[in-house]
C-alpha cells in the first residue's frame, strides 16, 4: 500500500479521453486552476486553434489554452490519472498508462459499467486504483465544445482498501472547481447503482433503433420494461450484497422525464457507428447476477436484442 497521508493533494492531472466527459470534468479542474493535461485525439486542432468551451448549467466558461497533447509520452508523469474514455478504447491502456505513472500517481476511473477498474489495476497496480460514476445529462457538440444540461455529481471510492482519506480528498478538490464530488465506502454498490439508469436507457435506445430517452418515456409499455429491468439490476445488487432500495426505480424515471430528448452516449455511439460498451454495461452485470443466482430474462432479451443491431 502507498505511504499517502489524508491530506494527500494532487497537483498535476492527465485526462485520458477528451469526449464530453473528459472534456467537462477536465476543464472544470483547469478552470479553477489546476494543472490539467488533456490527451486528444479527434479534437487536437479545435482546441489548439480554439480552445474549450463548455455550455453548462452550472455556468458557461471559455478555456484559450488548454494543455492537450497527442501522447502520454508528451504529457509525462502526473500525480492523477482521470480515465474517461469509452471501455471500447481499454485495450490501449497497455500502452497509454506507464508513461503518465510515477511513483504515488493515482488512477481514477469514471467509466460506465463493471469491469474498468480491474483493467486498470492489471496495469497500473491495485493499490493506485479509484473508480467513480458521473451523474449527468452531458454531450459533445462539437469539436472542443461540449453542453452540460442537467446534474454533474461524481461519487467515487477506493476500488480496494486503499489509503485512509484519499476519495474524500479527491472529492473535496473536485468540489472546489464546482464539481458536485462525494466519496463512497462502497464503490461497486455505487457501480450497480448507476447501472439501474444505465442498462434501461442506454440499452434501449440502442436496441430501438437509436432513439431519446423522451421517446423511451412516451411509451407505457417500453416504461414499464425499463421498470423491469431496474428490478432485475437491483436484484442483481441485492444479491452480490449491495443493498440498493427499490425506490431507485421511481427516481431513476422521474429525473429522466425533465432532461427532454437527451441522447444517452450508446445511442451517440449507435447512430455514429462507433463501438458500444457492451461487456461492461450489458454483459458482465448480466454474468455476475446469474453467477449470484438471480434470474435475469429480460436483461438477456435485451442484450440480445443490442447484439442484433451490432
């Protein structure tokens, strides 16, 4: 375990993946100064020519100079690594991660589903290991630019015991550059938390052809799937010891209602052709639940309903 103090204080970040997520959290951390380096790809000439510009609720800012960079080589050794792009990209953390590490550098995660942070420790070590779950309705328009439109919460934790303080701590920074942060005991409780919203409405509007989650709503019989589905994930939770309350189910649908035709990211990903997070939003939920003995029929209708569209 690393020798780290409660008041352990990162002072440089590396993001890894500049979509919306990314580019958000990203640039809220270097708006209220820090020393935050993005690793881009598509969107590299935007943001050097441009800059970042975020549209958001919690109010508009403008950033002229992001630090973004084409490799981790360039960026270097950092005290946090912040993972946000897609599961799909995984198989390059081989080669992205080692050189963004130094000895105390910590890893966070913010990636959907189940599976992310034990790629990450494969590679990085256990012991340098977070994971944490973004609550918000949040798209990249385009290049460099990116609308926030409801919520913005992180909760994270330690992906095993880990050092004494050191979510709280992340938390409290991210707080401070207007993130809405919260440090969790329970990490994979909060995973499977997220994924009541997640298998439902991503999953559905992949497997209905590409559709919002307004148009998801309209439906009293495609509702009601939804509603099965949170119980099938909650079951799932219960049963692997995590006690989530089915009351999820009713504030899951309700805080979706006022978000409007928003695009969940598998159904961005869908309707542009890109790679879907299967494994870890569908797949592994649905193998470790049946491992734990649950019954899940209609998580496996719909996987295969979102394989058949692949």
């Amino acid at each position: 375990m690393l020798d780290l103090a409660v008041n352990w204080n990162f002072q440089s970040v590396a993001v890894v993946g500049a979509g919306a997520v990314g580019l958000y959290y990203g640039g809220r951390l270097a708006e209220a100064g820090g020393d935050v380096r993005f690793l881009v790809r598509s969107d590299y000439e935007a943001l050097k020519s441009h800059g970042l510009r975020v549209d958001s609720v919690h109010g508009n800012f403008h950033l002229p100079a992001p630090q973004v960079f084409k490799s981790s080589e360039e960026i270097g050794p950092v005290d946090l690594v912040i993972v946000t792009w897609k599961a799909t990209a995984n198989d390059h953390l081989t080669e992205v991660l080692p050189p963004l590490l130094h000895g105390e550098t910590e890893v966070l995660t913010l990636q959907n589903g189940l599976g992310n942070c034990e790629a990450v420790a494969a590679i990085a070590g256990p012991q340098r290991v977070l994971g944490g779950q973004c609550f918000v309705c949040i798209n990249r328009i385009g290049p460099g630019h990116v609308k926030h439109l409801a919520g913005g919460k992180i909760t994270l934790g330690e992906w095993q015991a880990g050092v004494p303080g050191r979510a709280a701590e992340i938390a409290r920074r991210f707080k401070e550059a207007n993130i809405p942060g919260t440090a969790v005991d329970d990490l994979e409780r909060a995973q499977w938390e997220k994924l009541v919203w997640n298998i439902p409405f991503n999953g559905l509007s992949v497997a209905e052809g590409g559709v919002t989650t307004d148009v998801l709503l309209a439906s009293a019989e495609t509702e009601a799937e939804m509603r099965t589905l949170m119980a099938e994930t909650i079951a799932a939770a219960r049963a692997l010891g995590h006690p989530l309350d089915d009351s999820l189910i009713d504030f899951n649908i309700d805080r979706t209602r006022p978000m409007g035709p928003y695009r969940t990211s598998s159904m961005i990903d869908f309707t542009e052709g890109r790679e879907i997070e299967v494994g870890p939003i569908w797949r592994e939920p649905l193998r470790r639940g049946q491992t734990a003995g649950v019954a899940m029929p209609h998580l496996e209708n719909l996987l295969a309903r979102i394989e058949a569209r692949l």
